[in-house]
C-alpha cells in the first residue's frame, strides 16, 4: 500500500470540510472537563462512587436535551447558527466554573453547559453530510474524526497536569479553545440550506420528505435498529470516561489521573495514527459490517480489563478497543448520512443522539450498581458480552432485504 494512495482522497474535501477538521482539532485540544468529570466528582468534590454516577447521568441527560432541541432548530435556523450558538454558551458557562470550584453550585453550572455542548454534535455531523457527495463521505467522516482525536492526543496530557497542579485552567482552558474554534465557524463555514442541496441518485434515502420527521424516521427500520445498536456501544464507550479512570486509580494508586490522561493520549495517537489506513482498507466494505468488527474488538479490549493488567497489557487493551473505535467511527455517520432525508437531517441526527444517549446515560449508573455489587473487574466482563452482543446485532441487519417498492418510495433502508 502506497501512503500516497492513502492520504490522496483527502485532499478532494472542499474548504469547508477542512475547517471543520480544524475546529474540531482546536475544540477537542481543550476538552479538558468531560473526560475527567468523575474524577473531579471524587477526587476534588469528595463525592461517592453512586453519587458520581448520579451526576455525570445527569450531564449526560441535559447533553441530550442539547442534542434533540439543536435537531429542529438546525433544520429550520441553520446548522451553522446552532453549531456556534451551543458551543459559545458552553464555553462561557465552563469559564464561570472556574471560579466557583469549591461551591456546591459547579455541578449544575456543569449540566447546564452539557445542554449548549449537546447542540454541537448534530450540527457538526449534519453540516458533513451537507458538504459532501456520498462518495466522500467516509473520507469526510474519517477526517472530522482524524481532528478530534489530532486534538485528544494532546488534550488529556495537559488536562492531567493541569488537574493535579492548577485546576482552575482546567476549567479556563476549556473555554478559550471553545473560543478559538469558534473565530473559525463564524469565518469560513456557510450557512447551508437545505432547499439548495441536490438529492445523489446513488442515496435515495435523501430525498426531501414531507410531513413529520418522526414518521420518517419510523419508517426506515433498519435505521432504526441501527440506532439502537448505537446505544449499546454507547453503553460500552461511555465506560472509557466512568469506569477506566477509576480502574487506573485501583491500579495506580494516588496517579489514577496521570495514567488515565496517558491511555486516553494514547488512544488518540493510535487513532491518529491508523485512521487513514484503516479507513483505506474499509473503503469498499459495506457500513454495517464494518461496525460488526469494530463492535467484537470493543468486546475483546474491554474484557481485557476483567483482570488487573500490568502497563504494557493496559496500553494493548487500549490498542485493541481503539481499532474498535475508529471501525466504528468512520462508518456510523456515512451510513446515517445516506439514509436521511436532507431537509431532516438535523432531526434525525437528534432521534439519533436522543436513544443513543440513553446508552450514555444509563451507563454510569450501571457500572456504578455493578461495581457495588459485584467488583469493577466483573463490571468490565459484562461490558465485553454487550460488545459481542452489539457485533452480532449489527451483522444480522446486513440480512434485511427491503422490498423493491419500499425502497422506490423511500420507506426503507438496507444494511448494504
């Protein structure tokens, strides 16, 4: 294989994809609070391992109140208004924590932030989709993903050293890359419409659809077993940020923080690294599939980590769900994409975010009750058969044939 070939794709993205590509490294470079939530919970505000779950569960909901207000809104205002408009208010509501770090009221002030930062997703994947052919959309898609994880390389180091040294920029950090990247969203990224975008012959799942979104949605099936297929890995991955950080604090005691912040810069380095190639590799296989895989070395990573694993075993687990993560990352958006109508997308990316969230929500607490129970190495087993679960999901919805009538009117959607 030749880089050359590799790379030789990208460079066929419109300007506007590329800008989207560097926001997404500016704003991912300074995600510093998300991901080290539940050990600010614990470690900084003394708050129990339940208690914890509770509230990172309800960052997560008010994230996907964010995410099902932003779907209409974006429809019939703009992705680019809604895009800005959400991640300027959650970066000046992540600034104001800083100086309010010892007082019972960060936390709300936090959940109220995850709502604006929920308005972000669907206008990012929606305006992609907007952008771009559906031949280009997996190269579209594996960028966008390539800048948040270029950022994620970089973020967690320094959010670690800032959570042990100088919280208050963890906090302040946050803020000013969110308002960096937007100086970029509100220069070169167009307002699209959807009336001006043409329907591809090769997607007629795009095909303006007149009347209620969510009869839309409903009528394309497979869509929707795919979404729920969402959840479950979503239940997997969200663990990445509850249980992980503190499976490295059992490990590392007094240095879960700097270990943590040195697996997820890891994982962004791999997916740096092998993005490209992988997504080369990937091309002409069919979405669904690819997800399939992705979903059985999310399985095999996590359960990995059903035993206390030295350094080196840790950083291969980590290799192993990672290649997961990029497998299933770069095909999830191009196979929504392409079975959305486009005056809709930003609804059905909502409906979307809405039940693959409940993934997200209900996976603190979850873990929380499983490690009271049972132990956290049990809690990774069990993380492991939901991969295996996700994977064969995925694979049988390859098998759903629509019927040709069905598919001339748009009523449904295959798997391949």
């Amino acid at each position: 294989m030749r880089v050359r070939h590799v790379f030789a794709p990208y460079r066929r993205l419109s300007g506007p994809i590329w800008i989207l590509f560097l926001v997404q490294v500016i704003n991912r470079m300074g995600d510093f609070i998300h991901p080290f939530l539940t050990l600010f919970l614990t470690k900084r505000l003394g708050y129990s391992e339940a208690l914890t779950g509770m509230w990172v569960t309800v960052n997560v909901i008010a994230g996907t109140l964010g995410v099902i207000s932003a779907g209409k809104l974006s429809d019939r205002r703009g992705r680019k208004l809604v895009l800005a408009g959400g991640m300027g208010l959650s970066a000046v509501l992540i600034g104001a924590s800083g100086f309010i770090l010892s007082t019972p009221l960060i936390v709300y002030v936090l959940a109220v932030s995850s709502f604006f930062q929920g308005m972000v997703r669907p206008a990012i994947s929606a305006l992609i989709a907007d952008l771009t052919a559906p031949d280009q959309r997996k190269d579209a898609y594996a960028l966008s993903y390539l800048g948040i994880n270029i950022g994620v390389s970089v973020g967690p180091m320094i959010a670690g050293f800032l959570f042990e040294r100088h919280i208050e920029w963890l906090f302040w950090g946050d803020a000013l890359s969110s308002a960096a990247a937007l100086v970029f969203i509100g220069l070169f990224i167009p307002n699209v419409r959807h009336e001006d975008l043409p329907v591809h012959p090769e997607s007629a799942g795009e095909e303006t659809w007149q009347g209620s979104a969510l009869a839309a949605f409903f009528k394309r099936p497979v869509l929707v077993g795919f979404c729920f297929l969402i959840l479950l890995v979503n239940v997997m991955y969200t663990q990445t940020h509850f249980a992980l950080p503190l499976y490295t604090e059992s490990l590392f005691a007094g240095k879960g923080a700097l270990m943590y912040g040195r697996l997820m810069s890891f994982n962004a380095i791999v997916v740096v690294a092998f993005t490209p190639f992988i997504s080369h590799l990937n091309r002409r296989q069919a979405p669904l599939v690819s997800m399939g895989l992705g979903s059985l070395l999310y399985a095999l990573g996590f359960a990995m980590m059903s035993f206390r694993l030295p350094i080196v075993l840790l950083f291969a687990s980590t290799m192993v769900w990672t290649l997961g993560e990029i497998m299933f990352s770069i095909n999830s958006g191009v196979f929504m994409a392409s079975n959305t109508p486009k005056n809709l997308r930003g609804q059905f990316q909502a409906y979307r975010e809405f039940i693959a969230s409940s993934g997200r929500t209900f996976s603190p607490l979850l873990a929380g009750f499983l490690i009271g129970q049972a132990s956290l190495f049990a809690t990774w087993a069990a993380i492991g058969g939901l991969g295996v679960l996700a994977a064969a999901g995925f694979w049988g919805l390859t098998r759903v044939r629509t019927k040709p009538a069905a598919r001339a009117r748009g009523l449904e959607v295959s798997g391949e």
